[in-house]
C-alpha cells in the first residue's frame, strides 16, 4: 500500500499547521503551493516549521506544481468565498487531483454559489475527482448537532452560540473582520459593501440539508465587538484601542419549509481576557425533550486541522463530484496512516 | 407505502412510552405482548394511556402473537442481560420479526456473551431479520462521543460521567439498583452474588468497537448512593430513610490495545433535590486538543424511547444478523413517518 500524496495549497497560517499532522498520519507531502514572496523558494519545512527538511519548495505555479506531481488530493487553504476560490479549485480538479478546503462556502456551496457549485461538481465528475469542504464546522456545528437531533422525534429549533480567537487565523482574517476599526468605519464597511461572510450561512445550509430541510428564509446580522480595554491582536502585530472594533458577531437565522428554524450566532474576536475560550453551544428544542449540547476546551484552529486530515480518505473515497459533507459519513478516528482507510 | 407493522413486547413503564412515539410517527402496532397480571386481557391504550382504543389487547403468549399479527419488527423492553432475553430475542427471530431492544447488553453483547451474540446473531441471519440494541447509550455515550473524537488525531483518554433518575425507569430497576437497602445489605449482596450490570461495560464495549479500539482488560467497581434525607422514590412508592440506598454509581475502565484508556462512570438514583437532572458529560483528551462534551437539559427516559423510534428504519435495512451499532450510521431525525425511511 502506497502512502497518500498531498500538495498544500497555501502555506499560510493553516496549510503550516495542516502540512506536519499530514505527515504524522503517513501522508506524503509532494507539492507546496503558495503566493507570499518571502515565502516563495523555501523549502516547506522552514515555512510549515518542520524538523526536517522536505525538499518541497514552496512554489507559485499551481498548474505546474499540481500537473507533475502526482498528487491525490490537494489541501487548499487560500480565501474565503467559491467564486474567489474556483480557479484554485479548477487547476487541481483539471489535473485530476481531489480538493479538501477550509474554505467556508464550500461546506455547503449549493444554495449561495449554485451555478458555480455545478459547475465544480460537473468538473470534478468529468475528471473522477472530489471536492469537499471541511472544517470546524463539520464536527462541531453540524455533525454532532445532528446527533443529537437524530434523538428527537420532533425538531422545533436550533439555536447555536460559538466563539473563537481571530487571531488564530492570521492577518487576512483580522482584516476581514476590521480589527482596529472605528465602529463608524465598520458599520460604513457593512452597510456600504455588503456583508457575507459564508461561515455562518453555509453552517446552517449544511445543517439543513444533514436534517433533511429545505432552506425558505434566511436573516443574516452582523455586530461589531469593540475592545473594552486596549487590546494586542497578534496576527495583524498591532494594539486595538480601547473602544476600536476587536471581532463581529454573526447571527443568521434560517426558516425551512418543514417548520424547524436554526439560528446561529458566532463570534469571532481578538481574545483580550485571560479566561477567552473557544466554546460551541447549542440548544436544541422539540420533542420530547430540549437538549443542550455544549463543547468547551479546544481549539477551533487545531482541530479544523485535524479534521481536515481526518477527512482526506472519505474525500478519496467518495464517489466524483462536489460532495458535501451531508452527504458524507461523520468523521471518524483515525489511528492508523490515512492510506489504511483509503479504498485504492 | 404502507406503514411499519410493530409488536410492543414489554408492556411495562418503556413500552408504554414508546408505543405512542410509534404511532405518532405512522408506525401500525399489531400486538402486544406482557405478563403482568393486571395488563393481560386490556385494551394497548389503557395500559399505554393512549387516548382511542386500539383493539390491540395485552396477550402472554408471545408465540402466538408473534406469529400470526404479521409484525415487522418487536419492541422489546422486558428486562436486563442477554441470558436472561434469549428466549424472547429467539420467539420473535423465529417468527421472521426483526428486534429493536432496550436491554442494555445488546447494545455491544460479542465480548461479554460473545456465544450467545454468535447463536443469535446465526439465527436472525437463518430468519432474514435483525437485532439491534439501542437507548440512550446510543446517542449520548457513543455516536457523540465517537463524533468529537473523529475531530482527533490522537486519542489517549475518553472519561464520561452520566446520569439519571432510577424512578424513571419502574420498579424492576429500582430494586435491582437495590433502592432502600442499608449499605450493610448493598454491600452484602454486591460482593455476595458478585455485580454485572452491563449499562456502563457494554456502551463501552460498543464504544471501543466504533473507534476501532480492541478491548484488552476492563475493570469494574460499583458503589452506593445513600439518601441525605429522607426521599421518596416514585416508582417503588416507598419512602427511602435517610441513609438507605437511593442508587448507585457504577465505574468502569476499559484498557484496549491501542492504547487509549475509556472511562465511563455512571450514577442511576433517586432524584430527591430540587436541581437533581439527567446529565452526560464526557472529557475526551488527546491531541491535537482535549475537548468537553457536555450535553444536559434532557430526559434519558424520553430520549430512550425517541431514539428507539428514529432507529426502527435503520433496523429494517441492516443486513440480517446481530447489528450493533457500531456497524450502523448515526441514529437520523426522522420527520415523516417511518416507514418513508425503509428501503422495502
């Protein structure tokens, strides 16, 4: 049995933490895919903070990269957003190669980005490969909320509260939420350009479609946090005043046609408190009996990472296409090398 | 489509919960089998507190209810270990009937009754039917668990604390669990016939077998509860002197192989203080993170009966055989009725 090759597509904040817990389940590492400059003809060991050297140079040429060597599946960790991600995703599937994404919208890309989710399922089809997104969410927000509804007889409402660190996620994050910005300056972004960001939605779209609902309504607001106390972000390297824009809080709410809404607000800020924790809780009504379901203790960052690895044999495994992960198993433990659980 | 046809075999506090849950989700009930005196002869709805009448009368004679009511699947809720079910799981595998059981043991019975597991499991292969054990474990202490641990990649320690109220469950428990003893007396008969309530060992069992650990040696200790005050237990309609048994915690490791350590400690007593619920919390340590698990608000009374409910479908197309679940997907919300849910 041959081992299971990877390219990391982004060697930023994530596809660093991803890379060494590829290869501590026996994945190898045969392409490293990035943009950064000063990143840029290093060996990936000095970027992903290997022992070892892996003689993969970090590399920008995505077409080159992914048409020679040989990869099964490429891990992308770039941006957020389908049509911001689809020709990252488009080089790997035209050269055959399987995609797992941290990207948020391709948890459950179908209602938001539906034309271009055809169009990757019917390039990964046409190419016999897999494209799933995976992530924090598929465990924590839609699996185990699953589980427990699987316990009930009916479902009345959803209701999620999460929490994790901004600065856990690097600069671009940061940006995207403005820290350090004027609560006059991130209203005016918000109201002036918009807001989507597609964890939350795409979440409850995952959601809906593992309980078998069909999405009617949706209502999205976001909510700037403002530090209460100067606060140090450590991703973007600079102080938050007092009183500046520290994170946001999304809520969505969704109406289904069957009746059952899910609502879900996640707050995602610079930790400036020392009992700051990552926690995902959730509170789910119907019959017979409301449940809670919390979990508390780790850390939003690292297991993002390592579901992802635990991922990559049911991406493998799946039949061609764009596969969400409603249509895919829970995801399970995975003690022996990730090839193991590879039907080759 | 025409509707699941069911027998509520155990027509005691759980049948009597299920079989309304039964009916509210389209499922035909067909017979009724019990033994207590006072129930035979009656009407389903009397024993069950139904609101119609359903012309389905309370019967002794398995065999012959089995036999000729043309039942799909029983619901067995009769008693404790699979010794003690054998001739009950065999009438209805005999008669073609598939079986879904609360009796604890099935839920993980190949180690601890493994040549009973064998016979049964030849025999429902022999009828084409299935056997599943299900409940509460299920869910909560399984399924969930194995789901945040499917988020790890590395397992090293899973301990669980759960519990719930004696009085919800009749007298057959109370007084097995030896409510109202002295501690002299508990002590006595634990250490006299030895103790072996398979609720904590076998969710274990089934627990170890869902990650893919291999039991290598368990360890058991069970200890009593004692009233702080007089209290009532409902369900012997008894008074419970202060200092008497009012339950017991039941403790139990289980090393494995592999190497990772499952814990698993459960308290079944009276509830006698005005903030005593029903409680499951895991801690499940490991890396990249350890995480909590906590879920509470619930009844593990109700939730036994609607998880019962919710796994029906998946019972009817298991492939014939003992089914444990760890061989089955997670238990799913089921919204229309059952039998949409069948592959006939």
């Amino acid at each position: 049995m041959r081992p299971i090759r990877a390219v990391i597509y982004g060697v930023g904040s994530m596809g660093a933490l991803i890379a060494p817990m590829l290869l501590h389940k026996g994945v190898e590492i045969v392409g490293a895919i990035g943009r950064n400059p000063a990143k840029l003809g290093r060996d990936l060991a000095e970027v992903a903070h290997l022992e070892a050297a892996t003689g993969i140079i970090v590399d920008d040429d995505a077409p080159q990269v992914l048409g020679t060597c040989g990869a099964d599946i490429a891990v992308v960790s770039v941006g957020s957003l389908v049509g911001a991600m689809y020709d990252h995703f488009r080089v790997c599937l035209e050269n055959g190669v399987n995609v797992i994404t941290i990207e948020e919208e391709s948890l459950y890309p179908w209602l938001t980005s539906s034309s271009l989710s055809a169009e990757l399922d019917e390039l990964a089809k046409r190419h016999g490969v897999t494209l799933t997104g995976s992530g924090i969410q598929d465990v924590y927000w839609v699996k185990l909320v699953s589980g427990v509804v699987g316990s009930m007889l009916q479902l009345e409402r959803v209701e999620g509260r999460a929490q994790w660190n901004v600065d856990d996620f690097g600069p671009e994050v940061a940006r995207e939420f403005r820290v350090g910005a004027t609560r006059e300056a991130f209203h005016e972004a918000v109201s002036g350009d918009g807001w989507y960001s597609p964890t939350v939605r795409n979440t409850l779209d995952a959601l809906a479609a593992e309980l078998g609902l069909t999405v009617e309504r949706s209502h999205a607001r976001v909510t700037p946090v403002l530090a209460a106390a100067d606060a140090r972000s450590k991703s973007l390297a600079q102080m938050i005043p007092a009183g500046r824009v520290s994170g946001l809080v999304e809520a969505v709410r969704i109406e289904t046609r069957e009746g059952p809404t899910l609502e879900f607000e996640m707050t995602g800020r610079v930790y400036d408190q020392p009992l700051d924790a990552d926690t995902s809780e959730w509170l789910i009504r119907g019959e017979p009996a409301a449940v809670r379901l919390a979990n508390a203790g780790y850390s939003t960052r690292l297991l993002t990472g390592s579901i992802i690895a635990n991922r990559i044999p049911d991406v493998l495994n799946a039949e061609p296409g764009l596969v969400t992960i409603d249509q895919l198993p829970p995801a399970r433990y995975r003690p022996l090398p990730l090839s193991d659980y590879v039907r080759w």
